[in-house]
C-alpha cells in the first residue's frame, strides 16, 4: 500500500524482535483516550468501546484441516450466507461480467443495460457447460459448447435446433438467478432465497459505523489474488487480530502500539466485529523505549524523505511523534491523492481500523490503511485464497478499476510493486502461515490456546460459525 514505503528496508523476511519489556499487566495506553486527546477528533463510532470477552476455551484445531468440517461448510456455510462477490466499478459497463466462484459453485455477476445488476448460476441449461470461465465483456450470454445463448437479462434468445428441444419453453428457460446486493460500492450474491436481505445481515450499527468511510468515492487501486497452503480461517484468522504484528512484523514495533490495540463485538450487531490499533507511538513491549524522534522518524523517511533536515522535518513545539507523524502523513496522502487531507482526523489518518464482516468481508476504514481482504477455501481443507484491495480516493474523473495480480502458491508478495509498503508485511504472513496450517495438526491435545482478549475476533468468528454449521448454541 502507500503507507511505509520503504520504512522498512531490510530483507523480505522475519525480523528478529528487537528486546522485550516484561509485561505482567495490561499496558496502560487506551485507544480512546488516545483518540480524545487527538488533534483532530475520530468519528464518533471510533469512540466506542464495549469492553466485552468470551472466555478462553480453546478452539479445536481439526476445524482448520478436517475434511469432513469442510464439508460441512460447504453444506451449511457458502451456500447460505451473504459474501463479497465484487467490487461494482470492476464491472461499470452494460454487458461487463464478473465471475464469482466458491467451491463448486460458479456465478455470473452481469451489468445490466439500466446500470443495475443481475447474478445468474454459471451454467448453460443444456448440458452444464459454464457460459464464462472468467471477467469478460459480452453483448450476450452464449455457451461455447452448443451455442444457447441468453440475453443480459437472463432470457433465452436462441437455441440451437429448436426443433428438437420439444420440451424447451423459452419462457421457463431462463436463466436461474442468485441474490445479488450493493453495499458501498461492493457486490454481494447469497445462494439461499430463505435468507434475510443484506441489509438486515449487517445490521444498521455496521452502516452507522460505515457513515464516515464512502467508498463509492474511491477507485480501486491494487488487486492481487494469491493461493496460500494454508485453511481459509487459518488466514482469515491473521487478518482479525494483531497480536502477532511484534513477532511477525516487528520491523514497525516503534510505531505500532500494539499491545494497546481495542478488539470490539456489538450486542446489537453479531455479525460484525472492529479491531483499533493506534500507529504514532512505540509497542509497549520495545526495553528501552524508543524516543519520540526515533518513532516519527519512521513516519518522516517512509512517506516525505524529502523533509528530513528541514524544519517540517521535525517534531514541532506541541507535538508528539503521534501528531507529527499525522501531519507529515496527511501532506503525502495529500500530494499523492490530490485530496484535502486537512480536516482528516489523526485516527483515520494513521490508525489500523479494521472491520469483519461474517463470513470473510474485511474493510478497513479510514485512510491509512484502505484495505479490504478476503479468504476463500481451495481445493482442499489445507487451502486458500486469498485476496488483498487497496481502494484510494481521488478528484475528477474516477480512474479505472486495476487489473488483478493473479498470484500462485510460489509466487512471491515482494515482486507485487503496487503495494507499496504493505508487500513486505504480507510477504511476512504468507511466510508464516503454510506453517500455522502445519503445526495445527502435530498438537498434542488438538486445540489451539487463544488470548482472552487480543484474540477476542477470532474467537467471535468461530462461535458465529458455530453457529452457522448447528454445531452448538452459540453464546453471544
């Protein structure tokens, strides 16, 4: 992404930790008061703070390998709740088609003549043959194998031999369609026709939340799917808590908070869950502390190197390394984007702010981090893929949406230049989790042991799946 580049430097590989601080309490940095004292107010919904828990049983880890698990998502799951499908600007033209797949199940995402969109089963009604087997741009939907062919619409139009199909009705023949949805410039398709709309699934806090974040203001900038040998909750789980960031990212530990990160579930809104961590101040971990030009020099060589030895190039009368990071950073979006950053709150100018949306829908809000991932199973439980998006906003016309980088298991995260910064960081999971996915089946008791706190959105996410698959009475 654009934040951090080249903060980093170094090898594409695992940092060793720099020394640890003891921590036998809870560090005493909270995001809230750290975002009431901001020279910039947050969004009021940043402001909130549950404090809520779910105990710490463990999870079992066969859920991650298991076939006969996976089986039963692939009965209970995927075909019953709502999931990201797309970003609609990747099809913005009448006859764009987008194709969507989960498991076995393939789905064609059509933009229709009157700017709406239609979803249809990826399936000629003939002998099955997929009409698309990838994004295309067709006046018509016609199958390759035989040449039936339906309208955008989803209206047959034309069948080969019509004589010999006696039994075909062109008005009975059309093409079945899938549920599809827009929310903030997303698609989303759900299988079951029993299920509530999608606005009912996420809830009106989760669209309370998303008020301040509009991201059909924004273009989509980066786009790389890669396969990872890893289960897809194995990697979702990475991207839900940021407990591993010392560890696995410690390149950024002076200016990563992240023992102080807040993890948030609603009562009011059970699908959905928030992870704050505030960037501008050291880990609470880091023996001795780094100082505070120490901190914003990060911010400084990462996003205008120009400034260094200039007077903007430090830490002002007043500030501290959290406000100088932000105001060197809103002038670089600024200069980057062509946007005002200049009423932009310090929060969503620095901070990870990252939501989940059951089953994997992960949008970032804010600037910062304009991210939204995604993971899906593969081929098998040990399996994935996975998908990064980087969406900017920008003035004037809105740039095309970018072409995707299609990533296989052995391809490399660092070759991905339109990262930026953020290449090194994934490279750093894609590194870790093949081997999270084998170690899980080595355990002694067969459970994975997680933090009552700092893992708490992984824990939520498995009691919904619980939930989903009829395995307990879940308890939210």
């Amino acid at each position: 992404m654009d934040s951090f580049d080249g903060a980093a430097g170094g090898e594409a590989e695992l940092y060793d930790p720099p020394p640890l601080r003891a921590e036998p309490t809870r560090p005493a940095l909270f995001v809230g008061d750290v975002l009431r004292r901001d020279a910039i107010a947050p969004p009021a919904n940043l402001l909130e703070d549950p404090r809520r828990t779910l105990g710490s049983d463990p999870i079992p880890a066969d859920r991650y390998f298991s076939q006969a698990f996976a089986d039963l998502e692939a009965q209970k799951l995927w075909p019953k709740v709502w999931q990201f499908a797309c970003w609609g600007q990747d099809i913005p033209n009448a006859g764009d088609i987008h194709v969507y797949r989960i498991l076995d199940r393939s789905v064609l995402i059509v933009r229709q003549r009157d700017g709406g969109v239609k979803a249809f089963v990826n399936a000629c009604l003939h002998r099955g043959r997929e009409l698309c087997e990838t994004h295309s741009h067709q006046a018509e939907l016609k199958c390759p194998y035989h040449f039936f062919t339906w309208g955008l619409e989803g209206n047959l139009k034309w069948t080969p031999s019509k004589w010999d199909f006696p039994q075909v009705e062109e008005e009975k023949f059309r093409l079945p369609e899938v549920r599809v949805a827009e929310w903030n410039g997303f698609l989303f398709v759900n299988f079951d026709k029993d299920a509530p709309d999608l606005e009912t699934f996420m809830g009106a806090r989760w669209n309370d939340h998303w008020q301040s974040w509009d991201f059909t203001k924004r273009y989509k900038a980066a786009h790389v799917q890669k396969k990872v040998r890893c289960n897809w909750k194995a990697g979702q789980d990475a991207f839900i808590e940021g407990f591993h960031a010392f560890a696995s990212h410690s390149q950024g530990a002076a200016l990563n908070a992240d023992d102080c990160g807040q993890l948030d579930i609603f009562d009011d809104a059970p699908n959905m869950s928030r992870m704050q961590i505030v960037l501008g101040y050291p880990s609470p971990r880091l023996d001795p502390p780094p100082a505070p030009e120490e901190t914003f020099a990060m911010f400084l060589y990462g996003f205008m190197p120009e400034l260094a030895g200039t007077p903007e190039g430090e830490i002002k009368p007043g500030e501290d390394s959290r406000d100088a990071g932000a105001r060197i950073v809103r002038q670089a979006y600024a200069k980057r984007w062509g946007v005002d950053m200049s009423g932009v709150s310090t929060a969503e100018t620095l901070d990870a702010i990252s939501y989940f949306m059951f089953p994997n829908f992960m949008p970032w809000g804010g600037f910062a981090y304009p991210l939204v991932y995604r993971f899906r199973p593969g081929e098998t439980p040990d399996s994935c893929i996975w998908d990064v998006m980087l969406f900017h906003p920008f003035e004037g016309d809105r740039p095309p949406s970018c072409e995707t980088a299609y990533l296989d298991y052995d391809d490399s995260l660092m070759e991905q230049t339109q990262l930026g910064g953020l290449a090194l960081v994934l490279h750093q999971d894609d590194v870790q989790l093949p081997a999270v996915q084998r170690g899980m089946k080595n355990l002694a008791d067969g459970n994975l042991v997680l933090t009552e706190y700092q893992e708490l959105r992984i824990r939520h996410f498995h009691k919904l799946l619980e939930r989903q698959l009829g395995l307990k009475q879940s308890a939210l």
